[in-house]
C-alpha cells in the first residue's frame, strides 16, 4: 500500500493510473475493508483506560479502568475491592482487556 501514499504525494492527474481522486477514493475503500476487518478480530484493541457511568438498580456509579485497576464509586466495591458494576465491565470487554484487569480478585474482608 505505500505506492498509493507516493502517488497521492503527487500533484495533478496521474494519467494512466486515473485521477487522484481515484487514487484517494480506492485508499479510502481499502481503509473501509481493513476497518470491517479489525472489527471482527476485536482481541486487536485493548484498553487502557476508560471512564463510564453505570447506571445500577440503586443509583448510577462512576466505575473507571486505569492500567489494571478498577475503580468503583459504589459502597460494595469500597469495602470489598470488587463489585457487580465491574463485573460487568470485565464480561462485556473481556476481549479488550489483559488479564490482570479481567480477572479482579475480590479481597477477603479482614
Ligand atoms: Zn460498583
């Protein structure tokens, strides 16, 4: 793919090879191709971190990934270091999280 990146360096119609248009549209589609394929193989992203409100049966919880940590705003994950909020996150993106951040051992009250 990178003759399509030197043709489009160029300026004007290429002549033989159609318009730069042409070129640009055909990246583009390829582009598209490539997308519908990396969306079926979706082990390719994993997150760093992100940010999300969750809203619950008792109330809507701040719950936010940040390397491997979870953090969640609600009571049960304060006192225990897991809930079903992040349990949640953990079975809906499980593709697109390592393993540390997939498996959160709860920790055993002292
Ligand atoms: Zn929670």
């Amino acid at each position: 793919m990178l003759w399509l990146g030197s043709k489009l360096g160029t300026s004007g119609p290429t002549g033989k090879n159609g318009s730069v248009e042409d070129l640009m549209y055909s990246s583009l589609i390829s582009k598209i191709e490539k997308a519908k394929r990396y969306a079926e193989e979706p082990e390719r992203i994993s997150f760093r971190s992100f940010e999300v409100a969750f809203r619950g049966d008792n109330g809507t919880h701040a719950v936010s990934l940040k390397g491997d940590d979870w953090t969640c705003a609600c009571e049960h994950f304060h006192t225990s270091g897991l809930c079903a909020h992040v349990m949640t996150l953990q079975r809906m993106f499980a593709a697109h999280l390592t393993d540390n951040a997939r498996y959160t051992q709860e920790h055993v009250p002292a």
